[in-house]
C-alpha cells in the first residue's frame, strides 16, 4: 500500500491541467504580439529576470525566440535567445507615453491639417 498523499497528487495534477489548459491561449497572444513587431517586456519566471525591450521573432511549438539588447559599461550587446513557453510569467508592452516637464501639449491647431478633428456643428449653427 502506498503512503502517497491523495491531495498532494491532486494538487499537482491540477497544476498541470491549468498549464496545459492556458499553454494554447498564451501561445496565440504570443503569436500575434510576434505578428506585430512590437517591443515587450518578458519575464522569466525560471531565472527571475526582466528582459526589457525585446522583439518576439518566433514561436514554433513551445520555444519562443526574442532578441533583445543590452547596454554594458563599454558595449552595446545585441542577443537572440531561445526561452521555454512555460518560462514565460508575465509579458507587458508600452501602449503610450508622455514627456515630462515643461512641454506645451501639441493642440489641433499644432496638428498637420490632415489630422485635425473637423467641427461637425459649424459655429453659425449653434445656438447662444
């Protein structure tokens, strides 16, 4: 007879249930953030590090490849590394940002004229 423990064993197989549950849907965002090119954040939960400012290049089966650099004290150094699906804990991507400090916001008049919002009630319209 086995000394196992049920809830243990339960505990566990749960775990691995919910992974290859979420495995599908976090490798489709994975695949459209590759699509679009854009710059990410990765962490890897294996080795408790930020990659900052990488491109996802590819996704084929549960490898993901990301290329990223880093600024050392006398280079700049470019990487191409290959991370496990199951590494990646978080991915986060900048949507916007804003300078700080003294910046005059550009206003629609500082706007090219094809980007400016065009009043659809004419002034003469309105009532006063």
């Amino acid at each position: 007879m086995s000394s196992f423990p049920v809830s243990s064993f339960s505990y566990a197989f749960d775990q691995v249930i919910d992974w290859e549950y979420k495995k599908p849907m976090l490798q489709r965002k994975i695949y459209q953030l590759c699509c679009d090119g854009r710059e990410v954040c990765i962490f890897l939960r294996d080795q408790q590090r930020w990659i900052e400012q990488a491109k996802i290049l590819d996704i084929e089966g549960d490898l993901v490849t990301i290329r990223y650099e880093t600024d050392e004290e006398d280079e700049i150094c470019s990487w191409e590394e290959m991370v496990r699906l199951e590494s990646i804990g978080a991915i986060t991507q900048k949507l916007a940002s804003v300078p700080r400090g003294n910046i005059d916001p550009l206003v629609s008049e500082d706007c090219p004229e094809a980007e400016q919002i065009r009043n659809h009630y004419p002034e003469s319209n309105q009532q006063e």
